[in-house]
C-alpha cells in the first residue's frame, strides 16, 4: 500500500474524522474510497454521485407525481 500526504483545511480534517468514526471506517479508507470511485473507467461524464442513484426511482408513483404537479400549477 503507497503512503499520500495531503494538505487539508483543519476544519475539513475535524469533520472527516467525526464523519468517519460515525460509520466505523478511518478517513484512509474513505479517502480511498473516494478515490476509486472517481478513478474508474465510466462509460458516460457522469459523475459518481449520480450513478449512485441511478434506478433508485424504479418504484416511484409517477402518475401521484403527475397529479400533485397539476395540483401545484393550477
């Protein structure tokens, strides 16, 4: 495994620390995780944060959506 040194805000430093030990991870893994997800080969622009959420609406109710939206702009 390779070491990296980073230069990072103290406050941003005190908020991945607090972020990390919420989720039982280290800021190291997070930080590679980030790492890896925006280093893999994508097939589109796209970027990660959205292929997460790609398919998450599969069950939506669109025609209730429909209705409320004609509801609103009435």
């Amino acid at each position: 495994m390779a070491k990296l040194t980073l230069s990072v805000d103290e406050g941003v430093v005190t908020r991945a620390k607090r972020y990390a030990k919420q989720r039982g991870m280290s800021v190291s893994k997070m930080v590679e995780a980030y790492l890896a997800a925006m280093s893999e080969p994508s097939s589109s622009d796209t970027p990660p944060i959205l292929n997460s959420l790609r398919g998450s609406l599969k069950k939506a109710d669109l025609e209730g959506y429909r209705k409320h939206l004609a509801a609103k702009y009435r």
